[in-house]
C-alpha cells in the first residue's frame, strides 16, 4: 500500500510538472505570437537578407512563417522551464552531491543550444547563402526566393546545429551513468572524427572552406568532450571516496 501511494505521489508530481510546462509553453507561444512581425521585420533587416525579396507563393505562406516564427521562439523559452521542470522531477531521488552536480545541466544545455544556433545564423548561414548565390549567378540563374524556401533553409541549418553542440553535456552525462568512458571515447577518436565529417559535409555547402568551418568546430567539441568526461570521471571517483570515508 506504501508503494502505492508513492507511486500516485510520484505520478501527480509529474502531472504537476507536465502542467506547468505547458502553461509556459502556452505563455511563450502568445508571447512569440506577439513579436513574430518584430522579430520577420528584424531578420529581415540583416545582411543575410537585405538582398533577398520575401516573395509569398501561397495564401498561407505568410501565416506559416508567421506561426513557425512563433513556435520556435516559443521552444526556446519554453526549454529552460522544461529542463528545470524535469531537475525537480528527479530531485528526491539524488543525493545531495548529484543534485548540485546535475543542476548544472539546466543552464549549460540552454546557453550551449544558443551558442550553437548563433554560430550557425551568424558564421554558417551567410556562408551557405553566398555560396548558393554565387552557384546560381554561375549558370545565369535568375534568383527569386520565397519566405517558405528562405525559413526552411534557416532552420534546417540552424535547429541541427544547436542541437549538436549539446555534445559536451551530453557526454558528460553519460560519463556520470558510466555508459562512456574518456578512454571509450579516444578509442572510438577515428569512428567519431569520420561520422562528424560525414555530418559536417551533409549540413554545410558542397566546398572545401565550408566544410573546413563546420568540420572543425565539431573536432573541437569532440575533444572538449573528451576532457569533460575525464574530469566528470574524477570527481565521481572522489564523490564517492568521500562517501565511503
């Protein structure tokens, strides 16, 4: 009967949590809503898009974009909420020591997704846009673009990348369940190295220089990974020493 009990507790906790982030998820939705025309009217102002008229092909065109605009804003807020949401969920079954350590995440995930989204819009995009540009210019191609295609090709460049920035962190919480290892991780250095060019050469332009400046970055956050791991290693190895004295 005990467990039973704990289990409800468990389940209308999560209930709580489940609420509570998508009433911020509501919330964020209206607030991306609010500022969509703000934010189209912004990006079109930037030096990716002066030169480039927002032809609408469709009757919804506008009102996609306007609605993606808004969902993906919505997401950006919404993911901290969701994170610590998550934290709290599995906060009664840490120790005092994990709970610290993994609070970290919350932050970290947020601001490396950004970081990762702000290399991708500000260094990759243009790249990938003049590149583009120039190949159509080649052949005498008249270029006439469309808020659809413009978007499309914004976020399947920019979403990706966010999301493979979140390496490092998500290495070292795999360094903390001991499923990796830092020495796994320079075993497999080949493999690792030949699927992040793979990947690397599928989301930047077919030249040599673009994929030399997504290629590289991914490299780097391959063995910054490598180095959280150890360090995670470490401490977990000294957290519990300390637990045994």
């Amino acid at each position: 009967m005990e467990q039973e009990f704990t289990l409800i507790e468990h389940l209308t906790d999560l209930r709580k949590r489940l609420i509570i982030t998508v009433l911020a998820f509501i919330a964020s939705l209206a607030a991306g809503f609010a500022s969509a025309a703000h934010i189209l009217n912004f990006i079109k102002l930037q030096p990716t898009a002066v030169n480039v008229d927002w032809n609408v092909f469709g009757f919804t065109d506008g009102i996609m974009i306007y609605f993606k605009c808004a969902l993906v804003l919505a997401v950006l807020l919404t993911l901290p909420v969701a994170l610590h949401q998550t934290w709290l969920f599995v906060k009664p079954a840490l120790s005092e020591t994990e709970e610290k350590g993994t609070y970290v995440y919350i932050p970290a995930s947020f601001l490396l997704f950004l970081l990762g989204v702000s290399f991708s819009y500000f260094i990759m995009f243009p790249m990938m846009l003049n590149f583009m540009s120039d190949i159509n210019q080649s052949i005498g191609a008249t270029e006439t673009y469309g808020m659809s295609q413009y978007f499309t090709f914004l976020f399947n460049l920019v979403i990706p990348v966010g999301l493979v920035f979140e390496m490092p962190l998500i290495v070292m919480f795999l360094t903390k369940l001991g499923i990796v290892t830092p020495q796994s991780l320079r075993k497999m250095r080949k493999i690792a190295y030949f699927v992040l060019v793979v990947v690397g050469v599928l989301i930047s332009p077919p030249d040599f220089l673009s994929d030399v400046l997504i290629i590289v970055p991914l490299f780097a956050l391959f063995e910054i990974s490598i180095i959280i791991s150890a360090i995670t290693m470490k401490r977990s190895a000294k957290n519990k020493l300390e637990q045994k004295a």
